[in-house]
C-alpha cells in the first residue's frame, strides 16, 4: 500500500513540474487576434494578458467603427486563450504518466 503512495506522490510531483513548465510556455507565447481586415489588431500572451493593440489611423474618426471592431478582435482573443489554456491543460494529462501509451 505504501508502495502505491510512493508512486502517487512522484506522479503528483511531476505533474507539478509539467503544470509549472507549461504556464512558464504560456507566458511565452503570444496570441494574436485581428477584426476589420487587419485594422485592430490586439496580442495576449498565453495567460491572457494583453501585450499590444494596434488601430489603423484611419479608424480614428469614426468612434463607432473602431469599438465594434475593438470588441470583435478582443472577443476573438479571449476564445484563443481559453482554448490554448484547454489544449495545455490536456497536455498536464499525459498517459505515459500513468503508465499507459
């Protein structure tokens, strides 16, 4: 029984270590949404915080324009993280772990 412990402790831990590894990953990656054929463009890194925004000049008089296109590209940005964070989460789960292919 001890044994079996043993072996859930070091599957615990490196499961820590993986979990650690991937949100130092997510932190690295960068995540880009666009609206407008390019005219917004907003950037997160992978844990969801917004690195970069960029508007094209010409979005600058009409106020209208560029907030429907601003909650596009962010809308657009915040479905990439939530799907990244799942598929990274997926990865925590890897069944060689287990001890299965």
């Amino acid at each position: 029984m001890f044994d079996k412990l043993g072996d859930i402790g070091k599957l615990f831990e490196q499961m820590q270590e993986k979990a650690k590894k991937l949100q130092e990953e997510q932190e690295q990656q960068i995540l880009t949404a666009k609206s407008g054929g390019g005219m917004v463009q907003v950037s997160a890194n992978g844990k969801g915080e917004i690195i970069d925004i960029q508007i094209d000049n010409s979005l600058l008089e009409d106020k209208e324009s560029l907030q429907i296109l601003l909650m596009s590209a962010l809308n657009d940005l915040f479905k990439m993280v939530e799907e990244n964070r799942q598929k990274n989460a997926m990865n925590l789960f890897d069944p060689s772990m287990f001890g299965k292919e």
